[in-house]
C-alpha cells in the first residue's frame, strides 16, 4: 500500500528525469569512487542518484543542500529517486559543486547529440549576460589595510585554535566533532582573507594603470573574492557574478556557458564565439548580441571567421545626433567593422535583431524562474557549477519540448 513506484505517477517527471540521466556516460563520476578493503567506511552513493537529485532539484527551483536534503525525507518524488538509499546535505552539497567537468560535459554531448539530429542547427546563436547576486553583502568590501589587519586576526585565531587542540587531547567524541568544525570555519576564513588580499593586488593594478591614483581605492570581499560589486537590472549595485549563456536562435537550446566576475559584457562575444566553434567544430552563420558586446575588436575578430555580427550600432543615436551616419565609415575602423556597420542599416538585419529578445533572454528568464536570483556557494568555480546545473535542466525541459525525450 505504501509502494513508492505506485505512488509515483507514472508520467511524473521524476521518472523523465531518470531516464534521461540513466543515458548520460557517468563514468568520470565513477573514477572518482574508490574502494579498498583498508579503509572502513559506508558504501559510496550511486552518482546516477546524486546527478537525478539535483537535476529535478533544479527544475522544482530547490536552491540549497538543505533543502533537497529535507526533501528526499518528505516529497514521494525525490524518495522515489533515491530507493532505499540516504543521503545527507553535506554530501548533496559536495557533490553540486565538485563536478563542474562533467556538468559541461555533459552539456556539451546533450547538444552535440542533438546537432546530429538535426534539432540543433548552430546557424545563428545570441548571447546575453545575466547578473546574479553573489553570496556575500556589500559591507564585506574593505580596503587593503583592513583586510591585511583582518588577515592577522585570523591568523592569530587559528594558532591558537591548533595550540588549543594541542594541548586538550581528552575529549568526547561530540566535542571533537564541535572543535574541528570552528577549526575548519577557522582555515576557511583565513583562506578567503589570504585570496581577498591577493585579488586585490591584481585589480589595484589594473585600476592603476587605467587612471593614477585609482589603484589605492581597490575594495574586494572579504566573503567571496571572486564576487565583483556590479550593477543590477534594478539600477542599484550589489555583490554579483555575471551568468554569460549563448543560444542556438532555431531551436532555444544554450550551447554554451560561463560566468566572469566583470560587470560588463564588453570583450565577451569573441571568447564565447570561439568557444562555440571549437566545441561543435562548426562555425555560426550569425551571431546576435546587443551593443555592449559589439567591440571594434571582438567584431573584427568573429567576423574575420566567418560569422557575421548582427546587432546595434554602439553609440549610434550620439552619431545621429552629430548629424552622422552611424552605417558609414567612420575613421579608424577595421574592414569588418565597416562591414558590420553597413549590414545593419538593412532590414532584413534589424528583423533578425528584433529575434535576439526572445533567443538570448529566454532561458534566462527560465532559470531566474527557476530560483537562479542569488548563488548560495561562494567562488568562481562553485559558481560555474550551479550555472551549468541550470542549464542542463534548461536544456532537458527544452529536449522534452523538442520531442527528444519520451514521456
């Protein structure tokens, strides 16, 4: 009566989900298990289980271990996933964020797959940045002297935390357990500092060399060093990441990811391309993104490789309001360049354009839906990760939708 399968409906997309995981080459995730007969130990979770969790995790918009850990002991769907096996947060959590290779792995074959099928043409892609709040507040920016200060302080906590455990070697097994876990928040904090001071010798640099004096204002994170204060669509500044996804414009399925700390998208476009070409071995007819992607470099740089740039000319209206023409020539430029400039005074260029909203803006839309509004992990690397989870789901719904995936 309390049957798991028969409660689960049978068309419930927990069991899509499973299928669909169950036809992905698990095997990086299996190298990473090791067993001996030495150690003693429980037995290792199958990464199909962790992999179905967080994949239908994503979809429902669960963003945090302990949420999905609170609902593999309550919702039918996630027991049903999981069989007879338990699992905790801290392994869940673990597991989201260690496996970024294989997320963009997997990404990679899912739309490779469907390019061989023909679902997925590649002839005209669009990019979009998204910012997405960071985990750490904007207070937690300081200035160099403050965070060597603060660096000292933790450094002085946690000499006295391992002279401490030195020195107390009778303990119950729970306060063992308590004092390793300040031990551990100790180092942690200590590591973020000994980061936070290292990124700010690089982008005081960096703002010194673009205006003198400028470098002695440099604030980082003392939270997330990675995390760059950045302007939100709310017009306000906040402590963020910015999520970059290109888009097959035929069929809205993401191609490729990566997320930069850079508030702006300028000097994204090339790199990104690139990344698209090399990966599928095919080049773009098209590639559509807004004026802040359009620099006179990367412009030339993919439209010397044969995709042609389709967007709005960069400080076109200021040209306008001189009296200029923003499709002529102007002094300086490159022959592609010029070339961009010229197409999109056509109007076959600005109806394509006019596609570019619902290419590269719906997933994400789909994924702030989706509860992608603020990154619970701390890092570029950990960040990367959830943004590839988010697009796997994207891509799994947009599978489904495509008639890729039985139901």
């Amino acid at each position: 009566m309390l049957s798991l399968e028969d409660m689960l409906p049978r068309d419930h997309r927990a069991r899509i989900v499973w299928s669909f995981v169950k036809t992905l080459d698990l095997e990086p995730l299996y190298e990473k298990i090791v067993v001996t007969k030495s150690t003693v130990g429980r037995n290792s979770i199958a990464p199909e289980i962790l992999v179905s969790l967080w994949l239908l995790a994503t979809l429902d918009g669960i963003g945090t271990a302990r949420e999905l850990g609170r609902r593999c002991e309550t919702d039918i769907a996630y027991l049903w996933t999981l069989g007879n096996v338990t699992v905790n947060y801290h392994t869940l959590s673990d597991f989201r964020v260690e496996n970024g290779a294989f997320l963009e792995k997997t990404l990679v074959d899912t739309v490779a797959s469907l390019v061989a099928q023909g679902l997925v043409p590649l002839e005209t892609i669009a990019q979009d940045g998204m910012r997405v709040r960071a985990s750490a507040g904007s207070s937690s920016f300081r200035r160099k002297p403050t965070l060597e200060s603060l660096q000292q302080q933790a450094q002085a906590h946690v000499d006295r935390l391992k002279k401490e455990s030195e020195n107390e070697c009778d303990r119950s097994d729970g306060d063992a357990r308590r004092q390793a876990a300040v031990e551990r928040a100790s180092r942690e904090r200590q590591e973020r500092l000994d980061e936070a001071l290292r990124q700010f010798e690089e982008l005081s640099k960096q703002r010194e060399s673009r205006r003198k004096g400028d470098g002695e204002k440099t604030r980082v994170s003392t939270t997330d060093p990675d995390a760059r204060n950045m302007k939100m669509a709310n017009g306000g500044f906040d402590p963020a990441f910015n999520v970059q996804f290109a888009t097959d414009a035929d069929s809205r399925v993401i191609v490729a990811v990566d997320v930069i700390n850079s508030g702006t998208d300028s000097g994204q476009m090339a790199p990104m391309h690139e990344k698209v070409c090399s990966t599928y071995d095919k080049t773009p007819k098209a590639q559509l993104v807004d004026s802040a992607y359009a620099t006179k470099g990367d412009v030339k740089t993919v439209e010397s490789k044969g995709t042609e740039v389709v967007s709005t000319i960069p400080r076109g209206s200021v040209l306008e309001s001189k009296g200029k023409d923003p499709h002529a020539q102007q002094p300086g430029e490159s022959d592609e360049y010029t070339a961009f400039r010229a197409r999109m005074a056509k109007e076959e260029y600005k109806e394509l354009y006019k596609t570019r909203p619902s290419v590269a803006e719906f997933p994400n839309a789909d994924c702030r839906n989706r509860n992608l509004r603020q990154f619970k992990v701390r890092g570029l690397v950990k960040v990367k990760a959830v943004a590839l989870w988010h697009a796997v789901a994207f891509n799994f719904t947009r599978m489904v939708n495509l008639g890729a995936l039985a139901i």
